[in-house]
C-alpha cells in the first residue's frame, strides 16, 4: 500500500556539503506526484520525451544544487524501483556510484532512509519527503495505454499508529 507523502524544504539541508547524490524511490513518491499533479503515472508520451512531475522535480533538486556550487547527481535506477526494496547487486551499484558524495538526499520513506544509511552509515542522509499516512489509490488504465492514479483514501498516520496500538490491522 503507497504511502502519502508531503516534501520537505530543501533548503539549507545540504549546507556545507561540496556533493550531493540523489535518491528516489520509484513506487510511493512516483505515484504521489502523479495524483497530486493530476498526470498520469505512465503514458506513451513520457517513453518519447515528456516527462513527469515527478521527474521534473528530481530535475529541480539536481538544478537547485548545481546553483548553490554542489556537484549533484541522480542514483539512477529502473523506474520501477522502491528504494525500500533494494536488491544486494543494487545496494552495490549505489555503493559503487556514491563513494565521491559527501550527501544524500532520499525521495522516498523512512525505510527507503535507512537503506541508504546502511550502505553509508558516515555521511549526511536527509529524507526530502515526509511520510503524512497510507494512501489508498486506484490506478486506472484508459487508451492508449496509459495509467492513472485515483485517490480513494489518505488515512493518516497518527489513525494507523492507533490501530496498530489497539491490535487491529
């Protein structure tokens, strides 16, 4: 189940940092950006070049960055990727491709955090997403082959932390 998310300033996280590298989760905030920004989470449009809001924002960051003097990049990853859920070989290759960072900034949720943290305990690590509650979208398909996200429900997370005290699930 995604999770519904609201960003974090940036501003002033990375302060004294000469590098920062990018991490995005590709699941809950991929699907949140194309709710909150009424775009479809994939269409045939974005295979030939139009992107989504959720790259444009990941755009954003590494532009944002470059401005302030920071060198910056993007962990690239297959655009279905939960960061999350990373595999050993993918743990390796972001490992491989973050050893020059000084910062990395998450896209995704607290366990999406401490996969990165994992693999560099030592370095700054600041979540850019903050996790508000459950999401509960419907994705629909209509022609051409294109998906959407419908929200059905956002429970909040002070609801499902009292479910979960009182033992219902």
């Amino acid at each position: 189940m995604p999770l519904a998310l609201s960003l974090v300033p940036v501003y002033r996280q990375f302060e004294g940092c000469r590098s920062v590298m990018f991490v995005a989760c590709h699941v809950c905030p991929r699907m949140h950006f194309a709710w909150e920004h009424h775009e479809p989470l994939f269409s045939p449009a974005m295979l030939l070049g139009r992107g989504s809001a959720f790259r444009r924002y990941l755009t954003a960051l590494q532009r944002d960055t470059a401005a302030r003097g920071q060198r910056s990049a993007l962990f690239r990853t297959s655009s279905m990727a939960a960061a999350c859920l990373w595999s050993t070989a993918l743990g390796e290759k972001f490992r491989r491709a973050g050893a020059d960072y000084e910062a990395f900034g998450v896209v995704g949720c607290e366990s999406a955090v401490k996969t990165v943290s994992q693999i560099f305990p030592d370095r700054r690590i600041v979540q850019l997403v903050r996790v508000e509650g459950v999401a509960n979208f419907t994705l629909r398909n209509r022609w051409p082959l294109t998906v959407e996200v419908a929200a059905a429900a956002n429970v909040p997370m002070t609801e499902t932390r009292a479910v979960s005290r009182e033992g219902r699930t």
